[in-house]
C-alpha cells in the first residue's frame, strides 16, 4: 500500500516507518527536517516542508492509500502543533479523496466510553499540573479528527518505552483492560495493522501491555 507518515523523525515514528518499509508498503515521509532521518530505501520517498505549507501536504497526499501520523510536540516548537496538524492534514485528505487516518495521541487524552479508575485520574491530574499544554494540544488534535468525516482511528498510549516489539499487547479503554506502559516498536506495529483492519475505525483504543 501506498502510505503517507507524519513525524517519521520521531520516537515512535521511526519504528514506525521501518516497519513500513519492511513489509513491503511504498512510503512518503512528510519531514519538516529531512536530515533528522538515516534511511536510505528504494520504497521511501522523502517531501520536505512545514504544516503550514498546505499545497505541498495536498500534493504528498495524492496517490496515498492511507495516512498515519506520530507527530508530538518538540522542544521550543509549536505549542498547537497537534491541532494544526490535524486541521491541515484532515483538509488535504478531503481534497484529495484518501479516507483511512491512524493518529496516535496520550491516554490522557479523555474519550467516550472510558471508565478512569483512580490510577488513571491520578494520571490526568499529574498531567494537568506538569504538561498542561501538551494535553490541551493532543485534545484538541483528537477533537479535529473525531469531527472529520473520515475513517480514523486514534490510538492512545500509556507510557511509552523503547523496547522491542513484541507483537502481542491488550487493547482496551482507559480504565477497562489498560496498563502503564508500552514499547513505541509495538505502538507503531498496531498502527500499521489499522491500515488494512477497520475493527477500530471511529474509535480511540488504548494498547498497552
């Protein structure tokens, strides 16, 4: 499939896009800086730009089966990259006709459905008091692409780690079936499998281990 990543230079985008290009899908890196990345492969196609530049992103887009995004915030960026990101990237997948975005966000991030136990409000207050603006920001990114009318799916994680793939973990709601934490290698790996598996198409899951 053809597949258009955002934030490929990432923790979690990294794992990400080598995974893609290891089963044989044809990617399209969206890169604001390109030489963040060291990959070098004949299925990889590299467009560098910002999300303001919105005629490019469309451009990216064309062609694309499906769209994923593992953007975050960075050190003295943006503090609304997250909903900038989603309002320009819904918009250009509207223009263009592709449907299938997997965007991944904190399990802090509230959504229907969730049952918070104590831990996991202790988690939200910890959050609100230490990166109140990181989880403003990753609230309204949600927001923008659950009010889309395309098949997204936004998937939520604990905390994330470096360790390997493991290719089994739980997926459930905040409160129902979670845990604290999960490698960024696994997160990537769920993602991929929503492009083709529409078992969580509108909905917000949360993996963990």
């Amino acid at each position: 499939m053809n597949l258009l990543i955002f934030g490929a230079t990432g923790r979690t985008g990294k794992p990400l896009l080598e995974q893609a290009l290891v089963t044989g899908h044809e990617v399209t890196a969206y890169l604001r800086n390109p030489s963040k990345l060291n990959v070098n492969h004949p299925k990889l196609n590299i467009v560098e730009g910002q999300f303001d530049e919105t005629q490019k992103i469309t451009e990216a887009m064309k062609g694309q089966d499906a769209v994923l995004v593992a953007l975050g915030p960075v050190k003295g960026g943006s503090k609304t990259i997250m909903e900038e990101s989603a309002r320009v990237i819904t918009s250009a997948m509207n223009k263009t006709g592709v449907r299938r975005l997997v965007t991944v966000t904190g399990a802090g991030v509230a959504q229907p459905g969730d049952e918070p136990k104590l831990f996991n409000k202790f988690m939200s207050f910890m959050l609100n008091t230490f990166a109140k603006d990181v989880l403003k920001d990753s609230a309204k990114h949600a927001e923008v692409v659950r009010s889309s009318n395309l098949d997204w799916t936004i998937v939520r994680v604990p905390m994330l780690t470096d360790g390997e793939k493991k290719g089994q973990y739980r997926v459930g709601r905040v409160g129902v079936d979670d845990g604290p934490r999960i490698s960024r290698a696994d997160v990537a790996d769920f993602m991929l499998k929503q492009v083709s598996d529409k078992s969580y198409v509108g909905k917000s899951p949360v993996i963990s281990y």
